[in-house]
C-alpha cells in the first residue's frame, strides 16, 4: 500500500515539472537596472530610453507577454524610472529577461532587489547650543529655510514635534508634493511641507506616508522637531523636547516597511528628493559593510546627491564593536556613530555587603517590590539547565527573589524581565557581557530592574558566588545629569575601517546616540506609551537614528530671541547633534566633544548657491 502511494505521489511529480519548471522561469523578480548614461542622449525621454531596453531583454512578442502577464504576474514592466541620483530604472522581469538584458550593449549590471535594515533631550546643551540671543543656535537660526529629507518609515503629522509655529512657508525653491489623503488632527504644514511613498512601503491607501513602524517619526523628529515643552517619558527626561534643527522644514520620504528597505524604493525616494530640492538628506539604514562602492546602487546615489550640493548624512550601523562594520561608508557621505550623553536615567542596586552600582533603567517606581533588600540568585552560573541571559529558567527557582541575568546583546532585555516576572521573579539586574562595555540602556521594564556595565555585573556576580545567602535592593533615582564621562562610543555603533576600501577611516564624528528622547508614532513594539498625552507620545530609543545636520550654519539668519516659555536648562531632543572626531590621527573608536560651532564653521560651503562642487 504504501509502495503504491509513493509510486503514484513519484507520477505526480513528475507529470507536474515540465510545468513547474516553466512557470519558475517565467516568474518575474525584481532588479535595479544600471545603465551606461552616455546612451541616453539619442532619445526624447528618459523613459522612453528605459523601455527601450525591455523588448530587447524580453525577446518575446505582444501576446507572449499578455499571456505571461496574465498567469499571475500583474506588475508594471518598469517599477521606477530614475533620473537625478541613479542611470537606470527598476523592473519586473524574468531569469530569462534579465540574462539577455545583462549582455544589451548600454547595460551596465543588474542588481537583484534586496532588503536593507532599518538601522532609532540633553543632546543640544551637552553639545553647548543653548537658547538666548547670543547664542550660536539662535543665531544660525535653528535650521530656518532648510529642508530636510528624511528616508525612512514615514512619519505620524499630528505629533506635536512636527507642528509649525515660528516657521515661514517653504522656500520658493521647493517643488515637492504632500500625499495624505485623509488623517485626523495632521498632515502637511509649514514644518511637514512634503510626504511620499514608494513601492512596498504605500501600504496605507488613505494615508501612505503614515508611519505605521515608529521607526520614522522618531529619526524626523532628532533632526527637526519643533520646540515642545513638558515632555518626558514615565517622568524621566523632562524638559523642552527639540530636534537640532527646530525650525527647519521636512520632506517625508517612506521607502520603508516596518521592518526592512528594498534598494529599489530607496533610489527612488533618493531621486525624488533631489528633484524636490532638499537641502539635507538624512537616512538610519542599514547598508553592506564590503560592497565596493562602485557597485552599491545607493552609494552611486549619493554621489549624484552630493555633485548636486546635497549633504548625505548616515547612521553608521549597529554591528559593532568588531572592526570593519561600519556601513554607508562611502567618503561622499557623512557617517555618524553613536555616543553617550552625560544624563542618565540611574537606578542604584545595593548588595548585602554593603557595596553599591548604579545602573539604568525607565521602570516605574511607584510600585517597587525591591525596595529592601531580597535574596538575589543568578541561574546558571552552575552549569544548571537554565540560560545565564535568562531566556529560559527551567528548573530555577527564583520566586520572591531578584535575579542577575546577563546581557543578550543589543536587544532582549525586556523580555528577559517578562520571563523573570513569569517565574515569580520581583526585581532583575542585567549585568553587560565583556563586549558590551560600560553601554547601559534605559528600558522599559516590566518589573524593578537595572541594567550594569560588565565592570558593575562582574563583581555582583562575584559576590553572589562567594556569599551564602546573597542579597538586593533596587532603588529609582530618576534623572541625573553629569552621571559618567561622555562622550563614549557605545558598543553597539559600527566601526571601521571600510571593508570596501581599507584606507578609509569611517565612521567620521560621533552624536549622541543613547537613550534618546524623542518623538514615536504607535507602534507593536511602543504600545504602553499610547494614551496620547504631550509626555507619553516621547520615547526613550538608543543608537538607530544618529545623523548629524550641518546645513543651521550656512544659513545664517539675523539673531533671533528665544520661543516664549523655554527653559535653556531642559532637556532636548537630539540624535542630530554635533561632535567632532578625534583629530587626524584619532581612531575611529575614540570620538570627542567639541564645541558645536568648530564643526559647522568646517562645513559651511558645503552648498552655497553657486560653490565649487
């Protein structure tokens, strides 16, 4: 019986490949197209020059391609058609296709659609910019008649970062355009002047530049947010909330789902900025650590940005600390790694012993059940079946007991305390792994935590192991300004030097990346920060968004007095700040602060109306 069953599943099978095997090859993907530009002067059109390639590839006649389009396959033959940042199109084609297209006299190569990462208060006066009529930012005019184009998630319109008092309409220069169709309470202004979305990421029909992800609206308010006063998170890092360019304009780009970037949507949304007239372009994706620059589509891209006079300004990545993993390490772009700031968000864990650490943490509290000291377990550090990160505690008894875990890495930590409350866990210190340094993340945790340097971790796990009956209390100390020497890079921020090009020592300066206050749009990952409020629509995020705007400098604007209200003492927003790099011969690895106004002198002519490329 079952010989006959095999036997006939073996006929099916083999009736079924001829026309699995064609319909494979017939299967269309998608491939950015790069092509030779010195063929484009014999036609009308850019467009038309791109189609121009497609029967060429396709070999096939009119009612083979109905036919091949109707079994299944409705895209467009050509996705994009770009024009400004890239000699190419995108398009839907077949493995056959793209083999004749690859040897068309003009086709340069073809480059398969990949998926890129997503790569995220104090920041402006740890930076020395401070609010009154002498001072260098309101005398560079906080960014005004700037446009910066952001590539990412999108962005949410109503947030209060993103209205527009204090700022003139966009320059007469702008020609870009607003797609929100239909969204309560936002849209475009005179802060959002531009919104747009490409390819994948138009999955909102009513609304498609919405940011559904988070991802977006944070990175857009770091650069430009405008002045709102009274935010904090749960309490903590309260003060005047601003990005580094308050009154600056944005162009919204979303080229991005909630989790990935596809190449194609990217160059598109490149090419669309370009012809808009930003003057900033700001992206916090992940990108390649060794693809030769020459075949790196959104490397080609920025330089066609940067000929035009556009400053290309890029997150470094989070791959770190190993060397060579610094991406958008093309010299053309301004590549900026994450730092600490001197506030932190401290929590204090005092052992029996009398000794003390401090950490951080964002958990509320109001309720601290590991206020006193309690019996305090480590699980697996005797090679028990239970994860010494604290994923799984098998077997562990840690009921009524604070428990010591160790770092997952980057991310995890929170998790980690959902597990520990599971278990009948009251309270959680995170201890860092070697790699991991002194970096210490202020999380939102679900139970009375503290996250430790491995210096810290090392020594309470040392006294856990040589005391009989160990114990901990955890205690909540808020904001504190001054807490450690910064800045620092953090453990996670890439490092170079450039896999593709040795010689280059990126990433170029560092900014405060580290438990950031800034802007968030709802979100599966933010969903305790929804009730709406001015403090509770700010979220503490790390590393992800770290750009640097050097544009407020060359356009100086006469002196300007402060918003009514703001208190120069509190804290900002600001992932787009300004640190300088450690002089020619520092490393990489070793940023320091300078004053803002040294590093925006230096790059003052970057695009003055008319300037040497």
């Amino acid at each position: 019986m079952e010989s006959r069953w095999f036997l006939a599943f073996l006929f099916l099978s083999l009736s079924l490949q001829p026309q699995l095997g064609a319909s494979y090859l017939r299967a269309r993907k998608n491939y950015v197209v790069h092509l030779d530009p010195r063929g484009s002067a014999a036609v009308d059109s850019v467009e038309e020059w791109h189609r121009s390639f497609l029967p060429q590839a396709a070999g096939l006649d009119s009612e083979e391609e109905e036919e091949d389009a109707g079994a299944g396959d409705d895209g467009p033959r050509i996705i994009y058609s770009y024009s400004d940042v890239f000699t190419g199109f995108a398009a839907r084609l077949t493995d056959e296709e793209a083999e004749a297209l690859r040897g068309t006299d003009g086709c340069l190569r073809l480059y398969p659609e990949v998926f890129l990462p997503l790569a995220t208060t104090r920041s402006p006066g740890f930076l020395g910019l401070h609010l009154g009529n002498e001072g260098f930012w309101s005398r560079s005019g906080f960014g005004r008649g700037v446009v910066i184009g952001i590539l990412d998630t999108g962005i949410l319109p109503s947030h209060p970062s993103f209205g527009d008092d204090g700022l003139e309409p966009p320059p007469k220069s702008w020609k870009g355009t607003c797609e929100f169709k239909s969204i309560a309470g936002g849209g475009c202004n005179n802060k959002i002047i531009g919104a747009r979305a490409f390819g994948s990421a138009a999955v909102n029909s009513s609304a498609p530049p919405v940011d559904d992800a988070g991802h977006g609206t944070h990175t857009a308010s770091t650069a430009a947010g405008n002045f709102v006063e009274n935010a904090n998170v749960r309490g903590n890092a309260d003060g005047t909330a601003s990005g580094m360019a308050p009154h600056a304009h944005l162009a919204i780009y979303k080229v991005c789902s909630r989790s990935r970037c596809s190449i194609m949507d990217i160059i598109a949304g490149l090419d669309a900025a370009v012809k808009d007239g930003v003057d900033v372009l700001s992206f916090s994706i992940g990108a390649s650590s060794g693809t030769q620059f020459n075949y790196d589509p959104i490397a080609i891209a920025a330089f066609k940005a940067m000929e035009r006079g556009i400053v290309v300004s890029c997150a470094a990545g989070n791959a770190g600390p190993e060397p060579g993993s610094v991406g958008n390490g093309a010299p053309w772009m301004l590549t900026v790694a994450a730092g600490t700031m001197d506030r932190a968000i401290r929590t204090t864990v005092s052992l029996g012993n009398g000794e003390e650490f401090d950490g951080e943490s964002l958990f509320q509290p109001g309720n601290n059940s590991a206020a006193k000291p309690l019996p305090l377990v480590y699980p697996g550090a005797d090679g028990s079946d239970t994860s010494r990160d604290c994923s799984v505690l098998r077997g562990a008894e840690v009921s009524d007991k604070v428990v010591l875990c160790e770092s997952r890495g980057l991310n995890g930590r929170v998790e980690a305390g959902q597990t520990v409350a599971a278990y009948g866990g009251v309270g959680m210190i995170v201890m860092n792994r070697a790699s991991e340094g002194y970096t210490t993340f202020a999380d939102p945790h679900v139970l009375p935590a503290s996250h430790m340097s491995y210096d810290a971790g090392t020594k309470i796990a040392a006294y856990v192991n040589s005391t009989a009956n160990p114990t901990a209390s955890i205690t909540f100390k808020g904001t504190v300004m001054g807490a450690s020497p910064a800045p620092a890079v953090t453990f996670f921020s890439s490092r170079g030097p450039s896999r593709a090009s040795p010689g280059i020592l990126k990433p170029d300066i560092t900014g405060p990346g580290m438990n950031i206050l800034a802007a968030w749009a709802p979100s599966e990952s933010h969903t305790e920060f929804s009730d709406g409020g001015v403090g509770l629509s700010f979220f503490v995020e790390s590393g992800r968004h770290v750009h640097v705007d050097t544009a407020p400098e060359r356009h100086r604007r006469a002196s300007q007095g402060p918003a009514s209200g703001l208190d120069s003492r509190g804290d900002q927003v600001g992932d787009h700040d300004d640190v300088g790099r450690g002089g020619p011969h520092g490393r990489a690895t070793q940023g320091r602060a300078v004053p803002a106004r040294h590093l925006l002198r230096h790059g003052r002519g970057i695009r003055e109306p008319g300037a040497r490329r």
